[in-house]
C-alpha cells in the first residue's frame, strides 16, 4: 500500500497558500487493510475512511464510469490495482490532478504544474463533460483566482455540458453550494463572466440581470468583505419576487433570501431619501424601519443598506448605514414600556396602545433629527 496527497492540498502549497485539509489516496490497498490500521468508513457511495489519528480522509484509488445524468450517474470501481495516474485521470482539472508522496516528491502527470504556473484552467479528459459539476467548480476557481483564464479546448466542452443538458440535471444544493463559494470568492464576476460565456447563467440563474452593472457591485461587495447576503443581493434582481423565486429554488439560506428581498423593495426608497433628513421625515422613515422589521432585526436592516451604499459607489446620498442607523438606534432605545403603560393608564386598548408606543418612536426620531439641524447648517456655511 502506498500513500499520495492529492488535489487541492497539492494545489494550493505550489500556490503558496495555506493548506487547511489534506487529502490522501491509497494505492494498492483494500477496505480490510485500512480498517486493520484502525481507519474509519465514511463514504456511501465508495470507500473513504477517516485516519485514526489525523481524521483526514483517505480514500481507495479507483476508475469512474457514466451511467447516468447529472452528478450522481457513475459508478466506481476501487480496486488494489488501480494505479495513482488511473485515479488522478478522472479528476477534473490538471490543477487539481497531482499528487505528492509522503516526502513532497511531486507526481504530475497531466502537466498541472505547468498550468499552474501559467495561470491556466484546462481539463484532464474528455470525460469533464461527464459531470456537469466540473462546470461550476470551475467557474468558481476562476472566481478565486481571476487572474487564471480557461483553455479555449476547455471552454468548448462547458458550451457541450450546457447543450447537451447536463447542467439541466445538476440538484439545487450543490449549484448553490458552488454558487455561493463563488460568490465569496476574490472577483465573484469571473464566475458569472464563465457561466454567461458557456450559456450556463441562464440556466441556473435565469431571474437576476448579472450585467455588467450588477457584476461590478458584486465585486466592491468581495473588496469590503461583504456577507454572502448582500453579494447575493446585489446580482441585479427585477423585483423582490425574483430574489425570492431564484433563492428558494436555490434552497439558498433564509437570511440570505431575507437580505435579496428587502434590498430589491427598498433599494429605491432608502436612495430617495435626503441627504440630512428633518423632523418631518420621522414617520417616512419609521414606517421604513417597521416594513424592514428593522427595530427587532437591525443586523439584516444593516446588510440592506450596506448594499444600497455598495450600489450607488459613491454617485448617490451619503452613506446610508452611517445616516439611518442613529436613527433607528434613537427608534430602538425608546422607553416603549413607559409609554404603553402611560396609554394604559389613560385607558387605551389594543391597538391604541400599540398607536401611543408608536407616537413615542416617532418622539425620539424628531429629537435626534431636530438636534442634528444645527449641525447641518453649519457645516453649509
């Protein structure tokens, strides 16, 4: 039995960057062998196994085969015989196929090293048109480093995934598991600017506008470190009903739909607003913060208007987290209690109550605002 680290690990420390996880093929080995060393079985659908020790994944050398569409139509054959270079020939990328024994010797068949170093995305075989997974995985390396560009020969067989209907066949979960690491990548519009190229956005992702606009907003929102959130919801949605149709089908996480939606509702109000709101913009802009939830969630209320400031780039109103979030603190910090409890005593009920607590928001929000008018006036002197 002999041991090689393989793929990504191999990858990222010829890269120079720092390797979190290890993974390692054992040739000329059986299920029997490493369950006797005291290895753990994980996988389903072939075997992989836990090391006792280290708890990284050692898997069987083995051959794929298509039998079917989508991700899951193959089958596998692990066997003692299965060489190293049978088992890397049926990876996606030469990047991602080379190994290195337990001394660092490194084994490169299919030239990753070469194309690592000329910053080139091209596949093994033939056989990446087998999985239409190796689309999206590839869309997102260009996304995490875009200065690498996809061998033309490469980028024929993504159109060929797309027209042959693979890609149709891909599950929700992994489109967005890849989509959204894309999107947290160093420049998520290579990823769209990969999948736009192969006729693959429409398929997956047919809702959002993805034009050059929204593409470059999803970029300023990777070099502020934005949330998923806010990247999500600056693709170029039409209207919240799109943002919500596409997240959900994307079995996308609720608070990353939330922050999509309320950002294509409100994007346009939270612009309209002025510069330095006075007094009488109090009940425009409670009754924003009470359509956003924004007094019970204020870190989602956050995310929307840092979109809102990621999409306007400096051309619209001053920043918008940095004029409305005083506000919505002085809207939070109000003595509620008091004030229901005063109406209360007043004898009001129900709704009236509710009316009073709201008429002391309304209070604090003419306070701070009616305090910040001299400041403004004379900063315009």
């Amino acid at each position: 039995m002999q041991l090689f680290v393989v793929g990504g690990a191999v990858r990222d420390r010829l890269l120079g960057q720092p390797v979190h996880d290890r993974d390692w093929v054992a040739v000329g080995a059986t299920p029997e062998e490493l369950l006797a060393l005291g290895h753990r079985p994980v996988g389903k659908d072939f075997p992989v196994f836990l090391h006792p020790q280290t708890g990284e994944e050692v898997a069987l050398a083995r051959t794929e085969r298509k039998s079917g569409r989508g991700y899951h139509g193959f089958t596998f054959h692990a066997a003692p015989e299965v060489t190293l270079e049978q088992d890397l020939a049926r990876r996606d990328l030469t990047i991602n196929a080379m190994a290195e024994t337990a001394d660092g010797t490194l084994i490169d068949p299919f030239g990753g090293l070469r194309d690592l170093r000329a910053g080139v995305l091209r596949h093994v075989s033939p056989a990446f048109v087998e999985d239409p997974v190796r689309l999206l995985r590839l869309a997102r390396f260009a996304a995490r480093w875009p200065h690498f560009r996809v061998a033309p020969e490469t980028e024929a067989l993504l159109v060929r995934l797309v027209e042959d209907g693979e890609v149709d066949a891909l599950v929700a979960e992994r489109v967005w598991q890849e989509l959204s690491r894309g999107l947290m990548a160093t420049r998520p519009s290579r990823m769209f600017e990969v999948l736009h190229r192969c006729g693959a956005a429409r398929r997956l992702l047919p809702e959002p506008a993805l034009d050059a606009t929204a593409l470059a907003r999803v970029d300023r929102a990777a070099d502020a470190a934005a949330s998923l959130g806010v990247r999500f919801a600056l693709l170029g949605w039409p209207d919240a009903a799109a943002a919500r149709r596409a997240a959900e089908r994307l079995r996308a996480p609720a608070e990353v739909r939330e922050v999509a939606e309320l950002f294509a509702r409100e994007a346009a109000e939270v612009a309209a607003l002025p510069d330095h709101p006075g007094s009488e913009h109090a009940p425009a802009l409670l009754a924003l913060f009470e359509r956003c939830d924004a007094l019970r969630r204020p870190g989602r209320f956050a995310e929307m208007l840092q979109a809102c400031d990621l999409a306007a780039d400096g051309h619209g109103p001053a920043t918008s987290l940095a004029r409305l979030w005083p506000l919505l603190e002085a809207a939070r910090g109000t003595d509620t209690a008091s004030a229901a409890a005063a109406a209360a005593g007043r004898g009001a009920r129900g709704p009236a109550v509710g009316d009073a607590v709201r008429e002391a928001r309304l209070r604090s929000l003419r306070a701070v605002l009616a305090a910040a008018a001299p400041d403004v006036a004379e900063a315009h002197r």
